[in-house]
C-alpha cells in the first residue's frame, strides 16, 4: 500500500481526495489544506472542503499559513510517506519536502503547457476555449512546470461557467490520476517534458480585469462573465455604484457601447462594441444576486432605454 499525503483546499481537491480514499491501494497519513478563512457578508469562519473530507475520515489535518519552515512541516517530514499528491493546494511545496519523497504529483485544472498558475478554467473560459481539460504532471520548484504524465479534456459548452468546468474537471481529475498512478509508480509510464515554446500563464484574476469593458464584442463579454461566475464576479458600473453581473446571453441588437437599447418587465439588453447581450442574473450594490426580471420590478424599474452602463 502507498503511504500519501494529501495537499488541496477547494471542492476540486476534495473531490480527488475521496478518491484516493477509496481506492485500497493508497493509505492517506495526512492531509494538508489552506488555513480556514472569513468568508460572505457576515464573515463567518469557514473550513474548507478538503478539510471536512479529513474530519469525516478522521485523518490528520494541518493548516500552515505558509508551509515552509513550519512545525507543520516538520511533523510531516516524521510520516514516512512515499509520496505527495497535491491538487489545488494554493501554496508552493518547499524543495526540501519534495527531496524526501520518492514522488509527488500534481493534478492541475488544464491541458499543459497552457494555462499554468492559480486561474486556469477561468482563463479558458475568458478566452473562448473549445475545450478544457486535466494533466498529471510532475511536482518541481517553478509553479507548473514539471513533466507531463497523462492528460485528459472534456469540451466547453456554451451553459459552463467557472463553477460547472471545475466540477466536470474534479470528477476528470479524480479519474485519471486513480488510472495513471499504478503506470507511473511502476515505471511503466513516463513523464515527457513540457514545450517551453508552448507556455501560457494563468495567474489569479485581478480586480481590474473583473471590470466590462463595453466596447467589447458581445461573445468576449459573454465569455468574461462566466469566466468569472462564480468567483470573483464580473461587473460594471449603473448610477456610479458596481452592479455585479453573473450570468448574460448574446443577442442580436445594436446602439453605443453600455448602452441600454431594450427593456421589457423581464429581460434588459445591452449593447456592446460588436452585437448585444441579455443581462440573465444581476447583483445590484449591497443587495442579493437577482433574476434580471425580479431587478427591474424593483430597483431597475426607472431605467430606460438610452441608459447607460460603465458609468
């Protein structure tokens, strides 16, 4: 049985953890996640799900702030583990970790050398991808680019957003390092190094990429807000104050760019640089995520054709 430890923080990783738990071939000692954090308007404390996978099978949990240096680290060093399996963790893994080790592997959410970092599906999804996809890599020092032991993709969709690719891809992930794993430690399977010529970047989503720019052609609008759907949320400005948009769809229309160019008592449209989207499901400042038609018979109900947004 290989001993393994076990390093991830969203749903994403937890779901390719239960995996590995269920699969007798593989002994978790420990698992290693991401600090539990304050999150939503009330700020309550919230562990995170790979957590609540380690409390319900009773494993061993660690927290570090930053796992370098940490007695966290130190008693994980004390496991005798053969291997490493991160997936998702948020942290870089110190060098002197992965010397101990005879492995350690990484489920990453794309199809590499595109889109190494922290945003990977949320990229894809920004730049109009066709498909998405999982690769097994190698761990090494310089953020995702180890060599290359299996990959896996499943086509974008016109309904996907941030939150459907990634758990399409945990299932996807989950699957193929529970296939690839027995080749790759047997030696059956080897890593093939990543084309330098070929890498793309994915670094977490900045605040002011969150911002629509409405001269923009509909379809890259489109794409930007389900890129960003669940988090971090694209938006715009109405009146001067954000107005979060979740979710829109392309229509045919035409007027200045942020421009209101139809209104009904359930469904807005918006004119964009190139064609025109339906706004679907809005979150106006200080208030809850809404249908666009339950927006409108309440605080939208003075706009009028000729306003603008990004404003």
């Amino acid at each position: 049985m290989t001993k393994l430890i076990f390093m991830g923080t969203p749903t994403f990783s937890a779901t390719v953890l239960e995996g590995l738990l269920a699969d007798d071939r593989y002994q978790v000692l420990a698992v290693v996640t991401q600090p539990d954090r304050l999150v939503g308007r009330k700020k309550e404390l919230k562990e995170t799900p790979v957590k609540e996978v380690a409390r319900r099978y009773d494993l061993p949990c660690y927290q570090p702030e930053k796992l370098s240096g940490s007695k966290e680290m130190a008693d994980l060093m004390n496991l005798g583990a053969d291997g490493i399996i991160t997936a998702a963790f948020g942290q870089f893994l110190p060098e002197k970790l992965l010397q101990l080790v005879s492995f350690s592997v990484n489920v990453h959410a794309s199809l590499l050398p595109k889109y190494r970092g922290g945003a990977p599906i949320h990229y894809a999804l920004i730049n109009g991808e066709k498909e998405v996809g999982i690769t097994i890599m190698e761990m090494v020092k310089k953020m995702d680019a180890g060599d290359m032991i299996s990959k896996a993709s499943i086509p974008i969709l016109d309904e996907d957003n941030v939150g459907t690719l990634f758990d399409k891809l945990a299932v996807v992930g989950r699957d193929l390092l529970l296939k690839t794993l027995p080749a790759y430690l047997s030696g059956d399977l080897k890593p093939e190094p990543q084309d330098e010529s070929q890498v793309s970047f994915a670094p977490n989503i900045k605040p002011e990429e969150e911002i629509l720019d409405w001269n923009k052609p509909a379809r890259n609008l489109f794409n930007q807000v389900r890129g960003m759907n669940p988090w971090p949320v694209a938006h715009t400005f109405l009146a001067g104050q954000r107005f979060k948009i979740h979710q829109v769809t392309v229509v045919d229309g035409q007027g200045q760019p942020g421009q209101i160019i139809e209104k009904t008592k359930k469904s807005l449209v918006v004119a964009t640089g190139q064609g025109a989207i339906s706004l679907v499901t809005v979150q106006p400042a200080g208030k809850p995520k809404m249908l666009i038609s339950d927006f409108l018979n309440g605080l939208g109900r003075d706009l009028k054709v000729g306003d603008y947004f990004g404003k």
